[in-house]
C-alpha cells in the first residue's frame, strides 16, 4: 500500500515493492513500512493460518467412528499449548534443531534431559537464542521441524 506515486512516471516503483517483499519473506517479518521522498510504501504479509487450522480439525471430525485410533494420534499445536509440559517459543523467529548444518540435533523423541539443557534454537534478527528445558523429562514430541518459521507462545517441544 503507498500512499503517493513516484516522481519517476506517476506510478508505483515495482521494484522496490518486489525487494520490500522479499526482505519480508527473508526476515519472517509480518509487514514492513518505509518512507523515503515523500513516498509511503507499506507491505504486509497475509496470515494463512486460520485456514490451516480449520484443515486440520476437518478430518478429525468427519471420522468419528475412529475415535480409539484419535485418541491415540499426535493433538494438535492448538490444544498442546496448554500441555503441562509444553515448552513454547520464547520469540517470534526460526527454529533450528541443530546448532550447526550436519551436527548432531539437540534432542530427539525419547531423550531423556535435564532442566536447563538446550532443546532447540530460535533465531531472530541473526541472533541466536536458546530454548531451554524447563524441568528435567522424557521428550515425548517434537511439535516442529528444522528452519520452520514460530509465533510467540508456540508449543515447540512437549517433555512429560
């Protein structure tokens, strides 16, 4: 969205929009704003989540003649933020599993940690910042993958 067009030809600078853009996608930024020679130009990310969502609690319900096998699948992000043993993202950010390409992950299903040991990395704005273990337990799931994108308050590891 701008708010004035360019002195260039009376019309938006395509170009800037394009690498505003991308510098959205490539900072896992929700929206981003500038303002330069009078020229106002305001790019948002739109939030497909809800759909996701939605799609996930769809074929739940459309088999209820399979409830012993539900209860036994995963629960869903949504009902595990509650979890007593959820550890949630502490930022909005990436998720690393590994502190390195080709290292060793932090944890895994069926690990065994202590309070304080390191579970995973968030980076955001090129920093990297530890997610610790709470408490000491059993890694019962990993609710994320490698370089996935994470909100505030996202449940990224369940420790019974």
């Amino acid at each position: 969205m701008a708010d004035k067009p360019s002195e260039k030809n009376g019309r938006f600078d395509t170009g800037l929009i394009r690498e505003l853009a991308a510098i959205l996608r490539e900072a896992d930024l929700g929206e981003i704003e500038i303002e330069q020679g009078g020229l106002r130009i305001k790019v948002v990310k739109p939030e497909p989540k809800a759909v996701h969502v939605a799609q996930a609690y769809a074929p739940a319900a459309a088999a209820p003649a399979a409830a012993p096998a539900a209860a036994a699948a995963p629960a869903t992000k949504a009902s595990l933020r509650d979890h007593p043993g959820a550890v949630k993202s502490p930022m909005v950010g990436t998720v690393y599993l590994q502190g390195e390409e080709g290292a060793a992950k932090f944890v895994t299903v069926g690990a065994t940690v202590t309070a304080g040991q390191t579970l995973l990395l968030v980076e955001a704005m090129k920093t990297f910042n530890p997610v610790t273990a709470p408490r000491a337990g059993k890694v019962t799931q990993i609710l994320i993958e490698n370089q996935q994108p994470v909100e505030f308050g996202e449940p990224l590891v369940i420790i019974e």
